[in-house]
C-alpha cells in the first residue's frame, strides 16, 4: 500500500506539471527565453545574480523544504491517512505550484520587488506596511521556533560535525562554480562527496568525543517559565544563528545559494533511497485508519478536539501550499533566475517535488513503527523521530546500518531545517530595511538588521517564549500564501491575463487561513482559562490568543484594499487586453 500511494503522487505531480502548469505557462503567462530578467539588469553579486536552472532548482528546492513538508504530515495522519494524501497532492496539483511560480515571474516581471514593494504597487501603501509588519513577526517566529528545535538536534552528538564539513562543501561549491569557473558535474560531485564523508565521520571518534566534551560543559543551565534551558540548546542554539548570519550577509552565491544546493543532492538521495527501500519491501498500511474523525485531539493544544478543516490545511503548508515559499520565489529565486522559461521548473517543478517528500513523511508514519499505536508511541518523541525513525527503517533495507541511517535521518532533518534559517534571516533584514529603514537608517546595514534578528530571536529561544507562540505558525504561514496568490490575482487582472486560475485558489487560502486563525486564538483564549496553569502559561496562551486576533483583523483590512485593488484591476483589464 505504501508503495502504491508514492507511485499514485508520483504520476500525480508528473501530470499536474506536464499538462496543467505547463498549459497555463504557455498559454496565459506566455514566458519568453528572450526577455531580460532582474538577474541581468540589476546583476550586483549580492542579490541579483544570473544563475543555471540547474543549480537554481536544487537552490529552490532547498530553500522551500524546511521541517514543513516533515513535521506537518506527520501530525496530520491523526486524522488518517487520506485526508493528509489529498490535501498534500491536490493542494500541489491547485494551489502550490500556482504560488510558487508565478510569485516568481510577478516578481521578474516588477524589477525584482520584494512582497512588500509588490502589495505597495498592486494593493495601497497601507497594504505594503501591514504586510511588511505581518512578515517581520511571521519570520520571528519561525527563527524562534526552527532556531530551538535545530539547537536541540544540534545536540546530537552524531550530527553536529557532519553539518558543519557540510556547510564548506556548500562553500567551496560556490567558489568551484563561480570563482573558478569548474564544470557543474564536477563540482557537484567533489562536494556532495566531502559532505557524505562529513557525515559519515561525525558518527566515528573522535569527532563524537568532542561533540560530548562540548555538551558536558553545561556551562548555562537555567529555568525558563515554560521549562528548562539546558547548556547544549543554549550553546547550539548559538552556533545555529552564526551559520544563519553568514546565511545573511554575504553575497547569495558566496554562501545561501551553494550551500543549499550542495544540502539539495544530499536530501534527494535520502529521499530516492527511503522510496527505493519502500517499494523493495512494499509495506501495508496494517490497522493504520484511513480517516479518524472530524475531530482530533491534542494537534492545537493538549486536550482540545481540533477540527479537520480548517486546521488540517494549515498543519500541512510545505507539500501542498506554503506562504514561505512565496518570499523564497520573490526575494531570492526571482532575482537570480537567467530566463523567463526558467521560472517553471525551478517554481513549479520544486514545489511538485516536495509534494513526494510530503507523501514520503505520511508512509513513514504509517508504516514504520507497526501501525497507529506504534507511530502515537513514537510521535511522543517527536515528529522529527519519526521521520528520523522511519528514514532508519528504509535506508537499512539498502543495507545502510541503521545506526547510520538515523544519523543520517537526523543530520536530514537539521538540513532541512538551518538551511533555510538563513534565508529567513536574511528575508527578515530586508523587511526591516524596507519598514523601517527610512526612519532609522541604520537598519538598511546588513550587518546591523541581521543582528537585531539574531537578538530577538534569542530571547524568543531563551525564554522559551517560542513554545506558546508556535501554535500560530501554521495560520501565519498559510495566511501569507493567501496573501500572495491575491496579489498574484490582481497582478493578473491588471495584465488582461486568465486569472480564475489563481483567484479561487486564493480566496480557499484566504478563507480558510482566516479560519484557522479563529479557532486557533479562540482555543488558545480558552486555555488561558484551564484553572490548572501557572501564571507564565496563562499569559503565554493570552498573548498567542491576541496576536491571533490581531491577525485576524489584519487580514480583514488587507483583504478590503485587496478586492478594492481588484475591481480597479478589471476596469482596467480591457485596456489592457488590448494593448
């Protein structure tokens, strides 16, 4: 059965991309090799920078899948498993795909504009400074929240080495490819090779000798109001955004850009072994139930039932639909993409692959462990053991020792994870500067808007703040990817282009994130209210909740200037067709 649901994706995505995104390219986005793009006119070697599909693929892939297309599904199977199959392939095939790659050619079309400059020119100035204030927070916290959880990976002993021989393989890379002008084969190999036997030396002595020494300093140890904070997360937690700032300051190709491709290679090859070892040993689904309930509990908050809609659609971003990689395609892909016809397979084709990597989190959960009471015992470790567990288990069918296999499975997850951090940081400091960077100068240095992330984004991980606020990151996330596809609608109206296309799937996202929003404050307020929790939890749970209706209400305005910016865009739309 799990052979045959990645089978199902496979030809799922194959169809969805050789037939329906590529009919919409051809037809109503009408991309054209001959064009000049950003990359080209504003080349600068910082931000924009012309670069292969070849390598921009494997930069986009990486750049969008963090632990979303990971930990998302793997929560989401306690509804069963079909509702979390559907959602991630038909939300890929409609809405994903859409978002993606047409962010990117919205954003080559405008001269490179960032989100916020997009919403200032599409929607109203009020528009670009809400969303420039949403975005700032939203990237917060998904620093606060990955900068924690890739701090307590870090820990692992077997990881923390292999990460970092990983990073100079990205390095050199960079330097291979456009320093030295090497053949991209070659390169790609050279480095993907060092970073393997990076990995692989980090599970031997003595690099584990030292990885041990240094989490036995416990040099900081304390308690947080909402648990403790133990050396190794402080320590790692630290180590985390030092590759981030790097991540942020240097020029794309020095640093972000190889890095990430070279993490690429690394990430399909676990990939395409885990299906290999699927379809090898074929596994049943067993008594995992294909559909619990409308209700589940404990997904929110302990305890509490959580509704399959609109929840579901906001658990699971990455693999169906994500407001991230929206500014990934914007801020990052746009800028370095050499032609138009680039923009579908690096856009689409990233995000139809990330779809498999989806599917492939929900058999691991499904088939890994023995069935529904084995994945809920392992779930209690974590989603990241989960897929951790579950990319062991496929990986040894190989005859890759599962000793291996889990440290490959966990140095995966810290791939996923850092790797894209520090294009969140690095987002983070040009949203800053385009906020704000008139009124306070300072922060349109890179150095400095990159380190005022870094401070928040530590007190958010040492005082456990992250914990109570994470609940808002799923409605967040996906609330951002209704935002885009609205401005991708607008743009389409104003350019007399098809956009029914782009706009019912932006009004699902919209309706649904506000939704989410809703039932997520609402729970929160509620549990504020548990007569059992301690004061810091109690406040915790309020903030959470007032944010999320402070959201809700956001959206409410962003959403009047939007439909008020698109009847403008259909009275323009016959001038425009004609032209």
């Amino acid at each position: 059965m799990g052979s045959l649901v990645i089978a199902a994706t496979i030809v799922a995505v194959w169809l969805g991309y050789k037939f329906y995104a590529s009919s919409i390219d051809r037809s109503v986005l009408q991309t054209d090799p001959n064009k000049a793009t950003p990359a080209k006119l504003y080349n600068d070697g910082v931000d924009f920078m012309p670069a292969s599909s070849s390598v921009l693929f494997g930069y986009q892939f990486k750049s969008i899948a963090a632990l979303g297309p990971i930990v998302g599904p793997i929560i989401a199977v306690q509804w069963g498993w079909l509702p979390a199959v559907l959602w991630l392939v038909l939300g890929v095939f409609f809405v994903g795909w859409v978002q993606d790659y047409t962010a990117a050619l919205l954003a080559m079309r405008n001269d490179g504009l960032t989100m916020g400059g997009l919403s200032y020119k599409l929607i109203s100035p009020r528009a670009r400074t809400i969303l420039l204030s949403f975005l700032y927070f939203y990237l917060l916290l998904i620093m606060g929240a990955f900068g924690a959880i890739v701090a307590g990976i870090f820990a692992n002993p077997k990881v923390a080495f292999g990460f970092i021989i990983l990073t100079l393989a990205g390095v050199l890379a960079g330097q291979m490819t456009y320093k030295w002008r090497k053949d991209l084969v070659m390169t790609t190999l050279v480095t993907v090779a060092i970073a393997i036997v990076g990995i692989w030396l980090g599970t031997r002595e003595p690099f584990l000798s030292v990885v041990n020494w240094i989490n036995a300093l416990k040099l900081v140890e304390y308690q947080t109001p909402y648990g403790p904070m133990t050396w190794p997360v402080w320590f790692w937690g630290i180590v985390a955004l030092g590759f981030c700032y790097l991540g942020s300051v240097l020029p794309i190709w020095r640093f972000a850009q190889p890095v990430n491709y070279v993490s690429f290679w690394l990430v399909l090859m676990g990939i395409v072994g885990a299906i290999i070892g699927i379809f090898i040993r074929m596994p049943s689904y067993g008594d995992f139930p294909a559909f619990t309930g409308f209700m589940a509990k404990g997904i929110i908050a302990p305890g509490w039932d959580t509704p399959l809609w609109p929840i579901l659609f906001v658990t699971i971003a990455c693999g169906a639909c994500s407001g991230w990689h929206s500014l990934v395609s914007t801020s990052g892909t746009a800028r370095q993409l050499e032609k138009e016809t680039d923009a579908l397979p690096v856009g689409a084709g990233a995000m139809y692959t990330e779809c498999v990597l989806g599917v492939l989190s929900v058999t691991f959960a499904v088939t890994a462990f023995g069935g529904f009471a084995g994945y809920k015992a392992q779930l209690a470790k974590g989603a990241g053991a989960v897929f951790a567990g579950g990319m062991a288990e496929y990986l040894n069918v190989l005859g890759i020792p599962k000793d291996f296999g889990a440290a490959f499975g966990a140095s995966f997850l810290i791939i996923m994870a850092l790797t894209v951090m520090q294009l969140v940081l690095r987002f983070m400091r040009v949203a800053s500067a385009e906020l704000v960077g008139e009124a306070i100068p300072a922060f349109k240095n890179v150095h400095f808007g990159s380190i005022v992330g870094i401070v928040l984004t530590l007190v958010i991980i040492w005082t456990g703040f992250w914990s109570r606020i994470w609940i808002l990151f799923g409605g967040s996330n996906q609330l951002f990817a209704g935002l885009a596809l609205v401005l991708i609608t607008i743009w389409l109206a104003q350019s007399g282009k098809a956009y029914r296309w782009a706009m019912w799937p932006a009004i699902f996202m919209y309706v649904t994130t506000v939704a989410a929003l809703v039932v997520t404050a609402w729970v929160s307020f509620q549990a504020a209210l548990d007569p059992n929790l301690k004061g810091a939890f109690i406040f915790g749970n309020l903030v959470a909740a007032g944010i999320g209706f402070v959201l809700v209400i956001l959206s409410l305005v962003l959403a009047y200037d939007a439909i008020q910016a698109f009847g403008r865009a259909r009275t323009l739309r016959p001038a425009a067709a004609r032209a």
